[in-house]
C-alpha cells in the first residue's frame, strides 16, 4: 500500500476534504493519507503548484499525489494521472498544476482519467470532481491498479502548463519571475539558487527595486528588506520579521533580476 498525499484550495471549515479522505478510505483503507496543506488560495493554480514541487522531492517513490486546485471542474479540462520518472505517481486536473513537481522528476507516461469504473458511483458531481473522479482514482493508483487501466495514453509533453516566464541565465547574472508567495510574505522566484554557486556579492531587483543577496532573514535589521536562497532552492526576496509581498506591493509573475559577482 502506498502514501497518498493530498493537497487541495478546500480550505478547514468546510467538509470537502474530510470526504475525499472518506472516498479513499474505502477504497484503500490501508493507505497513509497526508495532508500536505488545504490552504491554497482559492483557484490559484500557480500556488499549488509551487507546494506540490517543494514537498515531492521528500517522499518515496511510487508515492501517489494526490492535489487539487480545480477552477475548470466540470468544464472540457481534462482529468490525468502521471507516471514519473521516479515511479511516483500524480493525479489531478490538467491545467498546470501538477507541472511543477515534475520539472525535476519527469513524466514518463500520463493517462486521461476516462474510465468511469475506477469513480465513485454515481456518475461523478459536475463542480466535485476532488471526491467522485481524483480521489478514488489515487486510492486505485494505491492499492496498486495499473496506470493504463484509468484511460487513454496522453503525452506527457501535452500537458498544461503554468504560464509564467522561465528563468533562464544571462551574463553576469539571471532573470526570472516571482513563481510563488508564502505565508510570510516571501517572494519566491524560479532562479534556482544554483545560480550563484561560486558567486561573490550578489543582488536580487524586482518592483523597481535591489536588495542585496545575503545567507539568511537574520542578517539584516527587522524591517529590512534582502535577497537569500530559500529551503526551497530558489531565490526568494524577504523583509525580516515582515512581508516583502506588502512592502514591495509585487505579485506573482513579475520579473526578476539577479546580478553577481564572482569571487577571485
């Protein structure tokens, strides 16, 4: 039996959540189910699919992840399930969400959930799919029921993706976007923080303004703004015991700059 972990925009006061992991539990009753967050901004495609890509490096492969942030249900988006590289699986609608996560553990085969008999009966809720098609398709991925049984072969390199610029290198630095925003306010880019391996002085610029890139929060004055390479491995741009998203009013998608300088 294998973990399922289940992210989701459902939110704690309701009981949205507490009936896929009913769904599951009838199915495969013996799987670990965990909650990665259900907090995701609602609809925000881009969020949860920066947590889905910063939590799978960590579990085992043949893990089934489960996530949900759904704002075309019940529309022709298609429903998939992904085989990666590793053998761990995915499963969620195709609109972006599930990309991230397999930048670094590519797909090697995907399906399009089309076979109703791996749903919950009846036929599946037009605004409810979490519980009635992607919930029970992971606890069948669980118990061990093959990929290509859920559908139809999709290619892999067809599935949706985010829309947001891609970091790419360019002298004496790189460029990139705010991919993500955290609870504390951080801002998170897609320049990985390899780029500055062998790097002297280095700042991050975004919003019309340069912070200078430092090792953690705690290395500038509370209130300060800075640059720094996140848990996550990506440049992030923070305010110490603040909110760099309030004090520099960005958002997700604007550019990013980052600047070094090597060390002799």
């Amino acid at each position: 039996m294998r973990i399922i972990t289940l992210l989701t925009d459902f939110g704690l006061e309701d009981g949205y959540v507490a009936a896929m992991k009913g769904v599951i539990a009838g199915i495969a009753p013996d799987a670990d189910v965990v909650d990665v967050t259900h907090l995701i901004p609602p609809q925000d495609v881009a969020s949860g699919r920066f947590r889905l890509l910063t939590i799978t490096p960590y579990f085992p492969p043949g893990t089934v992840h489960l996530a949900v942030v759904d704002p075309g249900v019940g529309t022709r988006r298609r429903a998939v399930a992904v085989r990666s590289t590793s053998g761990s699986l995915l499963v969620g609608p195709d609109n972006g969400l599930l990309l991230g996560a397999l930048e670094a553990d590519p797909a090697v085969a995907a399906v399009e959930l089309s076979e109703p008999r791996f749903w919950r009966t009846p036929a599946p809720s037009a605004t409810f799919h979490g519980r009635d098609v992607f919930a029970p398709v992971a606890a069948h991925l669980a118990r061990g029921v093959a990929l290509e049984l859920l559908g139809p072969a999709v290619p892999p390199d067809s599935l949706v993706t985010v829309e947001l610029p891609p970091w790419r290198p360019v002298p004496g630095g790189a460029e990139g976007a705010v991919q993500a925003m955290d609870r504390f306010g951080n801002l998170i880019s897609n320049v990985p923080g390899t780029v500055l391996s062998g790097v002297g002085a280095w700042t991050a610029s975004l919003a019309g303004r340069t912070v200078t890139g430092r090792g953690t929060y705690g290395d500038v004055p509370p209130g300060e703004a800075l640059a720094l390479v996140g848990s996550h491995g990506f440049v992030e741009i923070a305010v110490r015991q603040g909110s760099a998203r309030n004090t520099l009013e960005a958002s997700i998608g604007v550019a990013v700059a980052i600047r070094c300088e090597r060390s002799s």
